[in-house]
C-alpha cells in the first residue's frame, strides 16, 4: 500500500485540468474516445519534457568525464529478453472479474476478513489508494449492518490478493460488482508488447518492443569498451521510449504504457566498494531533481528490503516524491552486481569480461543502475510547482492566480516579451527585435493581445519564469524595459545586456 498522501496542495484534477487546456498534455486519439495508458505531448508539454531531457543529459553525459551516451533501436533480438530474465519473469499478477470484465493487478486489490466476535461473516474488498484501510474498515461495518449481526467488530487486516488462500478467492467480492464469487486466482501476466519482425508472423519472428531501456548499455557494453576510449568506473547513458503493457494504468502519466526512460549504467570494477558507489548514485539523484526545482520536503528514500530483492541484486533504493496520490517511486537506483553482463555472455557466447591492468586478471564488470521515467519526472514538476493564489491588484481588487513555479532550468517560455500597446508601431517594433534577439537562444513568446495584468496571468500559468515589457521609457530614455519576476511578482528596470546575462546564469 502506499503511504498516506501529506495534505495534497494540488488536486489530479486541477492539474489535468491546467495540462489539456493550456496544451501540456492531452488524452492519445481523443477524437476516437481515446486509449488507457497512452498519451500526447502538446506544444507546451513537448518543450518542457525536452528540457528535463536536455538538462539530465547535460548533467549526466556532457558535464561529465566518465559518462558516455548511446542510443539502442527500441525492438532488439529476441535472445537479450530471454538472457535478461524479461520473457520469463516480466510480469505482473493479473485478476479477472468474471462478470465485469475488469482486470486488476493482484497486488493493488486489498480485501480482509470481516471479523465479528471471532467470527468471520463475509469478505470486503478494496483497490489500492492511500485510504484503503479505512475503505475496507467501512466496508467491513456496511456488511456488518446489513447482516444485522450483533457485536464487536474486529478492525480489518488488509492483505492484498496474492497473499490469498485459494479458498478465501471465491469469498471475496469483486471491487466491480460487490458480489463475492467472479474473482478468478491470480496468474502471471507478462507485460513486453510483442510484435513480429518480417513478413511471417509464425514464433520465429516474434520480437517484443523494450521495457526498459538498459539492457541497450548491457548488450552494447563490448562495443563502447572497445571502441569508446573509456576506463573504470564509466557509465553508459540512454535516453528513450520504453513499453509496458501494465495491467492498471493510473494517475495520469504516472504509470503509462508508452512512457520514456533515462537511464545509465555505471560500471565498476568487481572488488570496488558498490555501496559507497550506490550511495554517491542516489545523493546524485537527489541534488539533480533539486536542481530542477522539486523541494526537498517532497522528497525521500526507501530501502527495498533485502529479502524482497532479487537474487543478484545487492541493493536498492528509490527515491520517492510526494505526488498527491501518495508517496511513489521516482527513480530507482540498483546495485546489480554482475548479472546483467555475465547473462549476456553465456546467452550470446561473447564474453563480456574486461582486463584489469592492475591485477592481470579478467573480470565482468558490476553495476550501479539508476533509472528514471521523463513522464514521472514531469508529472513531479508540475505537482511541486502548481499554486492557486489569491493576489491583489493595483487598485486593491483581490483576485485568483494560477502559477505554475517551474525551474527556469525547464520551464517551457522562458521569457515573455510584451509592448505595453499594441497600437503603439515603436513599442511593437523594439519588442519584436529583442523577441527576434532572444529567440536565437532560448524558447520566448511574444505577446501583445489584452491588458498586461492578463497577459502576465497567462505567462504565470504555464510557469514563464519572466515577462519583458517595453513602454515609453525603453524608447524615450536609456533603453531599460520592465522585468516582472513570476513567483515574487515584482518589477525592476534592466538593460538588455543584464536580461542576457540573468538568463546565461539561470537557464543551463
Ligand atoms: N532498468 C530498470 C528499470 O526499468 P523500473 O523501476 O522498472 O526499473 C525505472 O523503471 C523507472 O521508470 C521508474 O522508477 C519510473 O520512474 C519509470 N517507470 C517505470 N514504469 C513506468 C510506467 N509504466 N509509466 C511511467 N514511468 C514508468
């Protein structure tokens, strides 16, 4: 279950609301009803994923001596899911309603024992949310009631549906229906959307599209170290679209089917010290989403626990967010130790292991993996920086602004050029030259429609860092144009000069 939601300063529908009608992001093929899971970037929301892109790349890759990019192809041979344990081992538990035709994740369905003076009278059930306990707690005395049994209730024990034994499944009402009875047990559901490569669709052109982007930097891994000039500890970066046909797609872009992956993989050497590694990884993690914006109070860190890790797994720790939904994983960073490159060597038959000048000896490289989603990232971003407020105008008339803080690192408009009047030919030609100016260099948007306390409204909304307005004095005295600043509201006079030199220093 996930922790309970800290008290949400902005509802899902508030910024699903904002992200459809000022074109972040809208429902895939909504013109034909729509597809669960899937979704379209419009033109303020391509610019701003771009810029979480660009910025960890920057970070990740160009900023650094021991990182190093590449791009894989999405479909891959067949051979590297079955080496990497996907075609196997991808899957989630899948419940089917027999009467409803609902599809549920086994452990996102909760359900507990009614329980009345040590006897059980029936079976409630509930999805995962952050008030399951009390929703099954309720359900527990609606049944009670309507059984009209007398005596004490037992507080309710959630378990989720995986942990169900055989004969509790039939007894256990449908979360679509309320009847107990058209719940079937839970089974493996592997979750790679499979395709055919080729003219023939028999099994030997079967080929999956990727669930995750990083088995590209494992079975590429030979082909940088002999060709990339690299030496440990080095990382191999990716950016791109990976696939999961998840059985509940939910909240929003949380969890999607086609979502995008930023991930790398650094490699070390086998006796190098994997937990000060993994533990300079996460702190690394964290500085980074800082550095574009979300609060530390937002964030923090769960342990998996050791015996819910996979085998050769040594670790892992995600870094959680605080998303009005609840406390969920952003990004996740794994200590593999060498299983993911010795799979490949015995499934491929090329060996995978590296010289160690040191020690003249052979050895496979180990991993640390940290590994985020853009789209989770984004949705963060937006959660954080999302305020309804009530300001006060000039002449002391209280009204509601909507603004959204982003990071000027990300934001989508970085500036808003505006002439005061848009009758006014001087105003409008001095803006469109500084607008031409700065359109070299950054995203900017020029503006000249409506009263300016509207069009700095605008601008706030979708998280415009700074509106520029040229008046009478830019054309008349010393050149300066008006700076209003987004979060404080404030007004300054600056040059030219000094805009290019606050934007150098805030957008990198
Ligand atoms: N290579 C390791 C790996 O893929 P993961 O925890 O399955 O690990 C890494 O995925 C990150 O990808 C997650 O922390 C999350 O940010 C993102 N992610 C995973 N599934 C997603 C989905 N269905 N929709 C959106 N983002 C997802």
């Amino acid at each position: 279950m996930s922790e309970p939601a800290a008290p949400a300063a902005v509802s899902m529908e508030a910024l699903v609301s904002l992200c459809k009608r000022r074109g972040f992001i809208f429902p895939s093929s909504e013109i034909y009803g729509g597809i669960n899971g899937f979704f379209d970037y419009g033109p303020l929301g391509v610019e701003l994923k771009k810029n979480i892109r660009d910025c960890w790349w920057a970070d990740m890759v160009r900023r650094r001596d021991d990182v190093v990019g590449i791009e894989t192809s999405i479909i891959m041979h067949p051979r590297v899911w079955e080496a990497s344990g996907h075609v196997a081992g991808f899957s989630d538990p899948l419940v089917d309603c027999k009467a409803s035709k609902q599809r549920y994740r086994a452990d996102q369905l909760f359900f507990s024992p009614v329980t009345v003076e040590g006897r059980v009278i029936g079976y409630v059930s509930a999805l995962e949310s952050e008030r399951t306990a009390e929703e099954l707690q309720a359900a527990a005395e609606q049944l009670k009631r309507k059984r009209a049994v007398q005596g004490q209730l037992a507080p309710v024990t959630p378990r989720d549906l995986t942990e169900a034994k055989p004969e509790e499944i039939e007894l256990i009402p449908s979360p679509a229906t309320g009847e107990p009875g058209s719940l079937t047990p839970p089974r493996s559901f592997n979750m790679m959307f499979q395709t055919n490569v080729g003219a023939l669709t028999d099994a030997s052109s079967v080929a999956y599209l990727r669930p995750e982007t990083a088995q590209g930097m494992f079975a590429d891994f030979k082909a940088v170290w002999d060709t990339g000039r690299v030496k440990l500890p080095f990382g191999i970066a990716q950016i791109g679209k990976s696939f999961r046909n998840e059985i509940t797609p939910r909240n929003f872009i949380f969890r999607s089917r086609e979502f995008e992956q930023m991930e790398m993989e650094y490699f070390i050497h086998e006796n190098a010290d994997w937990a000060q590694c993994h533990r300079q990884w996460i702190n690394w993690c964290k500085d980074w989403l800082k550095s574009i914006g979300l609060p530390d109070s937002h964030l923090s860190e769960y342990d998996h626990p050791k015996e819910k890790l996979a085998f050769y797994s040594r670790g892992t720790t995600d870094i959680m967010f605080r998303y009005p939904f609840g406390v969920q994983e952003l990004w996740g960073i794994a200590a593999r130790g060498s299983y993911d490159l010795k799979q490949h060597e015995q499934a491929s038959g090329v060996p995978q292991g590296i010289f160690d000048e040191a020690t003249k000896q052979k050895f496979v490289p180990h991993v640390i993996e940290p590994a985020v989603g853009v789209d989770r990232i984004f949705l963060a971003v937006l959660c954080a920086g999302y305020a309804e407020e009530d300001v006060t105008d000039d002449k002391g008339q209280v009204e509601k602004r909507t603004v959204l803080r982003l990071s000027p690192r990300i934001a989508p408009v970085k500036v808003a050029v505006l002439p005061l009047l848009k009758n006014k030919p001087e105003l409008v030609a001095r803006a469109r030259l500084l607008h031409q100016k700065l359109q070299r260099r950054y995203a900017v948007f020029y503006d000249e429609s409506g009263a300016i306390g509207r069009r700095y409204r605008r601008q706030d909304e979708i998280g415009t860092p700074w509106c520029v307005t040229i008046d009478f004095a830019t054309i008349e005295t010393d050149g300066s144009f008006t700076l209003r600043e987004r979060d404080s509201m404030q007004q300054r006079r600056l040059q030219e000069d000094e805009l290019f030199a606050l934007l150098d220093q805030q957008v990198y």
